[in-house]
C-alpha cells in the first residue's frame, strides 16, 4: 500500500497540452486563504466570492476561478478583472510561496478530530487509500499524508514567529462559522476589506448553507465523478458519533499527539490521555 497518500498530486496530476496563460497570484496584492486540507476551504472560499465580487458562483468550478488555488491554478482569462484577490492555499507557513513575502493571510482552522474523518474519507475514495481509519490516523499524525501533518501546519501558521515575518493574519475557525454564521461572515468581510450590510450577509447566509453547496456541486466539481460526495456532513462534531472501537483509538490517537496544536487553536481534548 502506499501510504503517501496526496491530495497533490492529484491537483497536479493532469496534463494539459497548449495550455493558456495562468493566473499568477501576488503576494503584494492578493490576501490569502490557507488551510488545513478539508477544513471548509471550498465553502469559505464560496463565501468570500458573494463578499468580493458579488457573484454567486453556479457551481464548485466555479469557485476555484473567483477564488484561484495555487495547487491547481486557474487560465488567467477565467478569472474575474478585480484589483485584488483571495488565493486559497493548503502549505504549511514554510513552503507557502513564497512565504516571506505573505503579506495578509486569513487562516481557517477546523477541529482535527473532523479533519481526519473527512480526510479520511476522501483519501479512502479519492486517493485509494486501504488502510482502516486507526492506520490512517498514524500516517497523518506522523506526516506521511499530504501537506504535512495537522499539528506542523497549525504550528507553522500560528505560532510566535519573528518579528521580521511581517504578516497581518486572521484567523477564524470552521465551528465558529457553523455556530454563528451572520458573525462570523461579518467578521471574514471585514478582514476581506468588503463593505456589506446586515441584508447582505443574511442572503450570503442562505446562498451558502450545505443545501445550496450541494446543488453547486452537482453541476460541477474539478473533474470529481458524482460517485463522491465532495461536502461533507457540514457539522461539528462528527468525531463524537464514532468513539467505539478502533475509530475510538484512531480519535484518542489524535488529541494525544495534537494536544499543543489544538490548545493553540482552541480546541480542547475531550479523551483520556
């Protein structure tokens, strides 16, 4: 089995001949959005779309030409004429490119405990992963899985750093959008620098719930067949639901080596040591 599962090579994996000019992203310019590999990438990057440009995309290709990845970037004539944008990354804060010259960074946690279920899942169906949820659970604390594991990449973008790494970053956390939509959409606004008004974030409420991604994503998903459900449950604390067993080990695994990272996120250890 191989275990360097990659959400990467994946992005990267398809080969285009006479391909069109790319989007460039710039640091200078753009603001960029980094997580950890499904923690609500899709659905924020979405939400900021209704912010910035006031489109609300028809599907999730879409997205990824209002909000460019830098894993798979988009033809330069795709994206919209703007002054600035939101580039969404998965790197950790020592392989951002180029990391130096980041200037504002908006950084979306979510709980690890559901990371590694929707993890999980899609590498099982995406990246043929064989292995139980217990073996996975190794492979991505110890960093076999792409980018890096949960805690490096917390660590990287969260921690202390020096005063010469001159970076203007936000940070908001997956549950807090569940819990408290209207706010926390309010608050991305502000870091986006977007004027909005209360009506506003109401519609982008609506126009963004997990029903309404899931119509997006039938009518388009980068390539992903309809056999795979791209959004997922859309909730806190799936990891609940599954304390039996090995997914019990495979979950305790994870507070017990995340513990630090998950302190300086905000997450709390719910498991014995």
């Amino acid at each position: 089995m191989n275990r360097l599962v990659s959400l990467r090579g994946r992005l990267l994996g398809k080969k285009i001949s006479d391909s069109p000019e790319k989007f460039a992203p710039d640091p200078a310019r753009d603001i960029f959005l980094v997580t950890y590999p499904r923690s609500g990438t899709t659905w924020i990057s979405c939400v900021a779309a209704e912010l910035m440009f006031r489109i609300s995309p028809d599907s999730l290709t879409e997205i990824d030409s209002i909000v460019p990845d830098v894993h798979a970037l988009p033809a330069k004539s795709a994206v919209p004429p703007a002054s600035r944008y939101l580039v969404k990354s998965h790197l950790p804060f020592n392989l951002a490119l180029p990391s130096a010259s980041y200037r504002r960074v908006i950084y979306l946690a979510r709980d690890p405990r559901d990371v590694l279920l929707s993890y999980y899942r899609y590498s099982q169906f995406l990246s043929h992963y064989e292995g139980g949820l217990k073996e996975f659970a190794m492979d991505w604390i110890a960093g076999r899985i792409w980018p890096c594991s949960w805690q490096e990449h917390i660590h990287s973008w969260l921690a202390p750093r020096p005063a010469a790494a001159d970076i203007e970053l936000s940070v908001f956390r997956y549950e807090d959008f569940i819990a408290d939509p209207k706010g926390q959409i309010q608050a991305l606004a502000q870091a986006l620098g977007a004027e909005t008004g209360e009506t506003r974030i109401e519609e982008i409420v609506s126009d963004t719930s997990a029903r309404s991604m899931r119509v997006r994503e039938s009518r388009g998903k980068n390539g992903i067949g309809p056999e795979f459900q791209f959004i997922g449950a859309a909730k806190a604390g799936s990891w609940k639901e599954r304390l039996t067993g090995e997914d019990y080990d495979a979950i305790s695994m994870v507070e017990e080596f995340t513990r630090g990272a998950m302190q300086r996120a905000g997450y709390m250890a719910a498991l014995q040591p």
